[in-house]
C-alpha cells in the first residue's frame, strides 16, 4: 500500500507541474513581448531580404507593441545569421529571416554547417514567394520560353547564363531550367546581382533568372526582354507575362522567405507570432509594398510552413545532385 500511495502521490506532483508548465507557458505566450525583438538578416543591408524584413518589422512592431530590430549579419552564405539564431535563447525574442540557404540549400551546398538545419529551428510564419523572372539580352532572336529552347538546341552550349552566384537562388533556377528543358547552357556566376546584371547588359552573357525587384528596372528600359516569371502562376508585378511552367510543366523557381525562431520556443509564443505576422501581410499597405518589389505574400500555419520547407529542401537536392554529375 505504502507503494501505491508514493505512486499515486508521484503521478500527482507530475501532472501538477505539467499543469504548472502549461500555465506558465500560456502566461509567458499572454505577457509576450516584453523587450525587443532581434530579427536577424543574414545579408548585407539593401538586398531583398533586408528589404522585407524592413516591409514586415514596422508593422509587426506596432502589433506586438515592442520594437522589431533589424540586425543584418551577413557572411558564410548566410550561415553566419543563422548559426547566431540557431545558438540563442529560445525564447521568442531572436528570430531568423530565412532564405532558402541556411536550411533548404545549404545542407547540400556546403561540406559542413555549424547548425543542424533540421533540429535547431522551428518554422513559425511563411512570408513571401521571392518571384523570379527570366530575361536575354535583346540581342538574342527569341521572344518566348519555347524559341529560347529551341534555339538552345540548336545552338548548344552558346548561350550563357549569369547568376548572383553559386547556390543562389538564380543559379539554382538557372539549373533547374536547364534540366527541365534538356538544353546545354553555360553558368557563370557572379558576386552578387549588381555585376550579373552589368554583364547581361553588355550582351557578355545572354539569360539570366533573378528577382523581379533587381530586374525590373532594366526590364522598362528596354535593357533586357523578360520572357516569363519563374513561378507557377502569373504575378501581378507583371502581369502581362506568362509563367515558365506554362512550357515547363511544373516548373517553379521562385525562393522561399520565411521566419524561424531556436528549436524550443514555447508553441504559444510560436502561434502568436504566426498570428501577427499573418495579420501583417494581409494588410493592404504591406501588400502593395510587396507588390511593387515582386514579392507575393503567402500565409500558412507554421505546421503548413514545416511541411513546405520539407518539400522545397527535397526539390533543390535533386537540381544540386544532378549539377554535381
């Protein structure tokens, strides 16, 4: 007897510090924030992802009703910033503004990560599609996706590609048209968006796939001729061009960008944040800033947001093993 009572009493103190957790947890999700939040870019300031972080961390500021800090942390690949979430106090107030490489691309692009990039985060809001768009020099005798692919066929290995650089979301894209349209096209990658473009202007390259904020520009000028948009459905930055999947079924080369805070943030702080930044993108304000920057809001949960980045971490292994064949 004098054992099943020590038990019962063991279960008892168990579930009352369960219960305890719980509240606790529940309270401290209630009571948060109570300081500033550090979202961390892994970029340099002026790229696009600093610029969306900059779209979302004013607004979310004032629902949260504490200050959204930028921090830009570049280096490594993006490595740097995300390695300095992956390692801070999982408590809400560190949070990562993620691009395909810490978590998607990275884990095949680099021998080694200073992180886990599937244990040391916790997704917790979908942002934005990163829209693409494919662009030639106007030199170039096509005007659509398919007469480029045919007059890659026939002239294999003559048309250059230009990149931000290797593993970026334009070289990778780069790659993935190349493998879905069976054409020999040549990769030159650069350090950063500014000398690809340059080159592509000069007519020293011939294509390109890069986000519509960097080309856009260029394309009103009459610098470059857009083609297609890399995404599965038409965008509303430019409406008037068709998707590259309307030749290539199913292809789609826009880039993810999405929040992750530590692994062991509380959940309720999780669902509030994904509540909040939810309700800052579906302001109409945010949504025509993202608009005119060719970006395309999406909200999910942040169970949704874990199944996407699963999905998207499958489809660039399989564009990066075959580059390494």
């Amino acid at each position: 007897m004098g054992r099943s009572l020590a038990a019962a009493i063991g279960v008892g103190v168990i579930m009352a510090l369960a219960g305890a957790l719980g509240f606790s947890s529940a309270a401290s999700a209630q009571d948060y924030p109570k300081q500033p939040i550090r979202l961390i870019v892994p970029f340099a300031p002026g790229g696009g992802a600093d610029l969306m972080a900059r779209i979302l961390g004013e607004p979310l500021a004032k629902r949260l009703g504490q200050p959204v800090v930028i921090e830009n942390k570049p280096g490594a690949g993006a490595t740097i910033g995300a390695d300095l979430v992956a390692k801070a106090p999982p408590d809400g107030y560190t949070l990562l503004f993620v691009t395909p490489g810490p978590q998607i691309t990275n884990p095949y692009l680099l021998p080694k990560l200073p992180y886990d990039p599937d244990k040391d985060f916790t997704p917790v809001a979908m942002l934005v599609l990163a829209v693409n768009v494919l662009v030639v020099t106007p030199s170039l005798p096509v005007k659509n996706v398919a007469e480029l692919i045919a007059y890659a066929k026939a002239n294999p290995g003559k048309i250059n590609f230009s990149s931000s650089g290797v593993g970026s979301s334009s070289h990778l894209s780069g790659e993935l048209f190349k493998q879905m349209a069976g054409i020999n096209i040549v990769h030159v990658g650069y350090r950063g968006s500014g000398p690809s473009i340059a080159d592509l202007l000069s007519g020293n390259v011939q294509m390109s796939i890069d986000t519509v904020s960097t080309m856009l520009p260029h394309i009103q000028s009459g610098g470059m001729r857009a083609l297609a948009v890399a995404t599965s459905e038409r965008n509303p930055t430019l409406p008037d061009l068709p998707p590259i999947a309307d030749t290539l079924p199913g292809f789609d080369g826009s880039s993810i960008n999405y929040i992750s805070a530590p692994a062991g943030t509380p959940q309720p702080i999780v669902e509030k944040l994904n509540r909040e930044i939810n309700t800052v993108l579906s302001d109409p304000n945010v949504q025509q800033r993202m608009v005119t920057a060719g970006l395309t809001g999406v909200i999910e949960s942040p169970a949704a947001l874990g199944e996407r980045i699963r999905r998207e971490q499958t489809k660039w292994k399989r564009v990066i093993e075959q580059i390494a064949k």
